[in-house]
C-alpha cells in the first residue's frame, strides 16, 4: 500500500512514523510513505502557497498551482492515483471508509492544507475525494492525514499480527468492544469481574457481548440502528433493559 503525501511541513510525519505498529509495516515493506513539500512545486522565488482571496475578506488562500504541479510531477498517471483532500467540508471518515481505502490498489495522495482555506479549483478538479477526519476545525490537513493513514495501514495484511486479526474485524461488528481488566485481581479495592476469573469460557463470552451491548446503548446508541443483532444480542438487550428499569 502506497502513500504519498504533500505539506507544507513535512517534518510533521516522520516522528510519528518512526514508531510502533507503523515503523515495523515500513521495514517490513508493507507500507510505503512518501513526503513531499508542497514549496518544492513553487514558481517564485518566494515559494509562496498562499495569496488574498478574490472578492475579499480576511484569511488566506492556498493558491491552486503548487498542488497541481505537486500532484501531476510525483503521479503522471491519473490512473494510479487517488488523491484525497483532507478538509472540514469532506466526507466523515470512519471505519468502513478505512476498509474501503485499505483495498485501494492506486496510491494515496493527501494534499495537506493550511491557512483559512484552498482555492476551489483543487478540490472540483484535482482531488478524488475530500474527506473530514471530524466536525472541529484543525490549524492543517497533516493530522487528519495521519489519522487515516494510520487507521488504513493497521487494515492492510500483514501489518497487525495474527493474534491481532479478530480485533480488526471488532468495529466491523458495529458495536463497541467490551471492557478490559488485566493483573492485579484487585487494584485501590476495585475488583475484576468475577465472570473473568471463572475459568468458564461459555458465560466470559457471554459477559462480554452484554457489556459491549450495554455501553453501547450507553454512550453510542446511534450504532445500534446501523447493526444488525442476532438472536442472542436481542435476548441480552431485553435483559439490559429491564436490569436498568
Ligand atoms: N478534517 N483542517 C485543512 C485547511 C483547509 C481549509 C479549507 C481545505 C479547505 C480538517 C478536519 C481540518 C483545517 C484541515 C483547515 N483545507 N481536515 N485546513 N477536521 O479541520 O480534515
């Protein structure tokens, strides 16, 4: 899987690069991150980026022409390349656009911007796709860009252990995951879940599925209208129901 990226600060992406779960899928070759600056695509011998906006009014504008040259030298061919915009005014990114971008056979290109916004042009006629990591606004697309990088490299083969690959499927269920313990049996009085330390392997499942159901309905009841539930979930659901009333 191939990602390239163009900023103005490229400097932004190699710490984060450079550990964990990314910086093993890089050595292994399973990834490949390019960074470009956007300067470097410059005409003048300011370098400039950014210009007033025509019509008026305060911020600046990224002008349309570095990321155009940008683009259009680092992938000649249109055809393998896929290049995402990232911008308040995009599509929410969320898990399945993360699944969808991870069986992506072209490139990845991200254009990166800063300032108050980027002349219009880039996005109706450069970019595939413009997408939102989220509804705030951020002081550039270089965070975004390694949110989803991030949330696309761990999905691509190999770059998750073995033991990791049911956790891959587990917001594909559609709900959330179910709460974690781990030594000691006790910590400043609080207590491990008996169910946990009953060996029973049958009721742990159980257990868990109810608890992943219960804090959804909590804290993210609008995924449970997107899921479908099995039988068992539906039975556990009316129990929850009727434990809270
Ligand atoms: N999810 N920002 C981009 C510059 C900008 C402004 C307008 C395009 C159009 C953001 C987000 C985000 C701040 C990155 C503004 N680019 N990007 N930047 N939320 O807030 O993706």
């Amino acid at each position: 899987m191939k990602f390239s990226i163009i900023t103005i600060f490229p400097a932004i992406f190699d710490p984060y690069l450079n550990e964990g779960v990314l910086k093993r899928a890089l050595q292994k070759r399973l990834i490949e991150v390019e960074v470009h600056n956007l300067r470097d695509y410059t005409q003048d011998k300011h370098r400039s980026v950014d210009d007033y906006p025509y019509g008026g009014g305060s911020g600046m504008v990224m002008k349309p022409g570095p990321f155009f040259s940008a683009v259009e030298t680092l992938h000649p061919d249109a055809a393998g390349r896929r290049v995402i915009m990232l911008s308040p005014a995009g599509k929410k990114f969320d898990q399945e656009m993360a699944v969808e971008l991870s069986k992506e056979e072209r490139s990845l290109v991200f254009l990166c911007g800063r300032y108050e916004a980027i002349d219009e042009r880039v996005s109706t006629s450069l970019a595939d796709d413009e997408v939102s990591i989220g509804d705030y606004v951020l002081t550039g697309g270089e965070m975004p860009a390694l949110v989803i990088i991030d949330a696309v490299a761990r999905l691509v083969s190999g770059v998750l252990g073995d033991e990791h690959s049911a956790e891959i499927e587990s917001f594909s269920w559609g709900i959330l995951d179910y709460p974690h313990y781990t030594r000691p049996p006790v910590y400043k009085g609080l207590a491990v879940p008996e169910t946990l330390l009953s060996g029973n392997h049958k009721d742990i499942v159980q257990w868990r599925r109810k608890q992943a159901l219960r804090r959804t309905v909590k804290q993210r009841p609008e995924l449970l209208e997107k899921t479908t539930l099995s039988e068992e979930d539906q039975r556990l659901m009316r129990e929850i129901k009727e434990e809270s009333a």
